[in-house]
C-alpha cells in the first residue's frame, strides 16, 4: 500500500471519528466542510500524482540489494580465470583498493576495488562483472571476493576486506 494511501485512509478514519464525537453547535457545519475540503483536496492530490511519495518510494532501491545490504554494480573489469573454471563453479578471490597514483591513471577514485579481481594464477580477461559490495574502499587494503562464474559472466559477492 502506498503511504499516500495509508495516509488518506488515517485521516478520513480520525476525521469521521471527531465528527461523530462533536457536540451539536453552530460551528459545526463549518468544522465538517472544512474536513470535507481537506478530504477532497488529498484525493484530488492522489488523482494527480501516481507516484509513490515519502520512504517507501525507496523500495524500487530494493531491487537491487540483496539482503546483505550489498548493492549490484555492473562493471567492465580484469580477473583471472583459468581455463578449467567451468560455469556454476565458485573462487575464492580478492582485490586491493586503487592508491591515489593509479586511481588517477585510471580516471577512478582512489580506493576503487573493481579495477582487477584476482581469482587463480590463470590469465587476466576484460569482462562485465556483477559486483555485489562497495567499489571504493579506501579504508582497506584487500577486499575479499566470492565470485561464481555464468555462462553470461561473472558475478562476485564481497565476503569481508581487511
């Protein structure tokens, strides 16, 4: 459910409970046709706008973190990989963060880990990578890889960094 929606059902809910609670004076028309105008001015803002607004507009943000709290990133790296390493099968690996030098060199930021992923002592290929944990680690030295090979690519989950 939206949280324009949930908000729109609270306050017909506590506007129709204070009306029922009013005592009968002469304001009242006054007091029901404002809450009338309040109500109709929030569906009118609903009809207008289909977007989700407030925290849960975030939730499209979910689909592309996993329940560790890693976010995917697509990227075009180097790893090793020996020619035996068939689909399916998963390594061990790790990557040192960028110094300030090489960074530059690169066009990257210094700390990025996803320059080079080394997986075995096979050659190194030039291929998309699906990244799950943070591209610029400066804090670290190495960052630790568990990375699976697809038959579309490669795809590595961070399992800690030191």
């Amino acid at each position: 459910m939206y949280p324009l929606n949930a908000f729109i059902i609270v306050v017909l809910t506590l506007g129709l409970s204070i009306l029922l609670g009013w005592t009968h004076d002469k304001r009242r028309a006054i007091k029901i046709c404002a809450w009338v105008g309040t109500v109709l001015t929030l569906l009118v803002v609903r009809w207008f706008a289909p977007f989700d607004i407030g925290p849960a507009s975030w939730a499209d943000v979910a689909d592309w973190i996993t329940p560790d709290g890693y976010a995917q990133h697509s990227v075009e790296t180097s790893i090793t990989a020996q020619q035996n390493w068939f689909v399916g099968e998963t390594k061990e690996c790790n990557s040192s963060p960028l110094d300030f030098r090489v960074a530059n060199q690169l066009s990257k930021e210094p700390g990025y880990v996803a320059a080079s992923i080394n997986c075995d002592n096979g050659p190194e290929h030039m291929v998309t990578v699906n990244l799950y944990g943070r591209l610029n680690q400066p804090e670290h030295r190495i960052a630790y890889w568990r990375c699976t090979r697809k038959s579309e690519g490669f795809t590595c989950l961070q399992t800690g960094a030191e």
